[in-house]
C-alpha cells in the first residue's frame, strides 16, 4: 500500500514538474516582437543657381552634372517610395529657383518640377513613380536651354532665400518627415537686390569682393576673417530640423584657398542659424557626386 502511494505521490510530482518546464522553455521560445521602423517621409527641396555658371567650360558641362543630380535625387526618392509602398508615401520634393527667373515660359516649367504625395490619390501616386525621373529631366533640360539662350542671368540669392523663404518652403513641422535642403550653385553667392554690408558682415561672396578685401594676396586669411569679423550677414534666423547639402561648389583654379575661403563662410553661416552638420562639396565627375548624395541620405 506504501509502495501504491509512494508510485503516485512520484507520477504527480513528475508530471507537475514536467508541465512546469514546459511552459517555461514554450515563454522562453516567443521573443518579442522587434519594434516597426518605417522609413521617414522625404521632403526635399532643391535650390539651382541659374547664374552665369551654367555656360563655364568644362566636360561634362554644368547644366548636364545640375541635371544628373536632380535625377539622382528623384531616383532616391523612387526608392523611398517602394520602401514605404508606393501607395501610402506622403513625400515631398521640389525644384526652386531664387529669385524666380523672369521669362514666364521657365516659371511655367517650373512649376511643374513639384510633387507634393500627400495631396495624390493612388492613381496619381503611380503616375509619379512611373515618370518622375523622365519629367524632371525634360522640364530641367528646357529651362537649362532657354536660360543659356536668353543669357538673362538672375544670379543665386542664397541669402535672402534663407532670410525670407527657407521656414516656409522647405520645412514640414510634422516629425514623420525628414527636411531636406539641397543647393547646387559654385558658391559665389551674388543678386543685385543682396549687396548689404555691415562693416565685414556681408549678403555676398563675390570673387571681385574676395580680391578687394585681399583674400587672394595670400597670408593666413583664417586669420584675417577672425580677427577682422568677415562673414555672411545674420539672416536673424534660428532654424530647426533642417539638413542641408551644398554642391557643386566651384571656386576658381587660379587661387588655391578660394574653395576652403567659400566653404568657411558657408559652414559659419549656417551654424549661426543653428544648421548642425552641413554637407559641402565642390564639383566633380557625376559618379562621384551621386555616390556622395548616397551617402548623404543613408546618413
């Protein structure tokens, strides 16, 4: 009778020990889910300079490396929509012209280089994805064209686009998106409506200016733009959630400090308006530049 209860007493301590691990190794099994990461929305907007840069010698030529960066940027936006699913994409991207060229065939072209998907039904999503690049490229080369035919250049206001327009035009306060600002321009920053001037405070960087205030004499010029205060003027701004890329930069090959000169003015510039980590690059082979802007939205 002993060995009857002991036979049990044994099975149900087994079976209440085996139910138990069971369910332990069953908990340990389901790992938790990892959380959603969903790629951001893209707003994008591009700044081009349509000043006499467009005609300087060079292979390939200007218009063609502005025009294959455009493309390049609407192909990272193509992908952004896949990877989010062409349909539910939300993304933003632009071209602007500051200021606005006169000629009222090239503004017509170039309100036609805007997408704005959160305004688009699914139809119209798909005829975005489908034809984006080829649009881009057709109305930029039409602009590109008329520009250098017209030799009407309006030159770059960079200064006053981010006094005046930047907050508006390139800024979604909506946190699911990623702001983007990229200007193509040779760095030269000039328009006859910006020629302020506060003792060495200025709205421009012109190479008659660089020359003029002794820039291209040689000497330490970090030196003197610390000690004598150059700079560009303070557009009043403390802008957020902004990223900013800057290429194409084109100081001439007959100074050797003009390039870093334009790229110190540019990054004090825009750490004064609270720009973390501006991306500057000079201009080179299309490859390189692509490559470059890669690396600028995997960042």
């Amino acid at each position: 009778m002993k060995n009857k209860f002991l036979s049990l007493f044994l099975a149900f301590a087994l079976f209440s020990c085996g139910g138990s691990e069971e369910a332990n190794i069953e908990k340990a099994s389901v790992k938790p889910q990892a959380t959603e990461v969903k790629p951001q929305m893209l707003n994008i907007s591009i700044v081009l300079d349509l000043s006499d840069r467009v005609i300087q010698p060079m292979q390939p030529t200007q218009a063609e490396r502005d025009i294959q960066i455009v493309g390049k940027l609407t192909e990272v936006f193509r992908n952004n929509m896949k990877a989010k699913g062409s349909f539910q994409s939300k993304d933003k991207i632009r071209v602007l012209f500051k200021p606005a060229p006169d000629d009222p065939n090239i503004n017509n072209l170039a309100k036609k280089l805007s997408v704005d998907l959160s305004k688009m039904d699914s139809k119209q999503k798909k005829e975005v994805y489908d034809n984006i690049t080829t649009n881009f490229e057709e109305g930029l080369r039409e602009i590109y064209t008329q520009t250098i035919n017209s030799k009407n250049w309006v030159g770059s206001d960079v200064w006053r686009f981010f006094k005046n327009d930047v907050k508006d035009l390139c800024i979604e306060s909506n946190p699911e998106y990623r702001n983007i600002l990229v200007i193509v321009t040779d760095g030269y920053l000039y328009h006859e409506q910006s020629k302020d001037r506060q003792q060495n405070k200025t709205s421009y960087i012109t190479p008659k200016f660089l020359q003029d205030e002794g820039f291209r004499k040689g000497g330490d010029w970090r030196e003197k733009m610390k000690k004598e205060s150059y700079g560009l003027l303070s557009t009043n701004q403390t802008i957020e959630n902004l990223e900013v890329m800057v290429l194409e930069i084109n100081a001439s090959d007959s100074h050797k400090n003009e390039e870093d000169i334009i790229k110190a003015y540019l990054n004090q510039w825009f750490r004064d308006m609270n720009i973390e980590d501006p991306v500057l690059h000079t201009t080179d082979l299309p490859s390189n530049t692509e490559r470059r802007i890669e690396n600028f939205f995997r960042s």
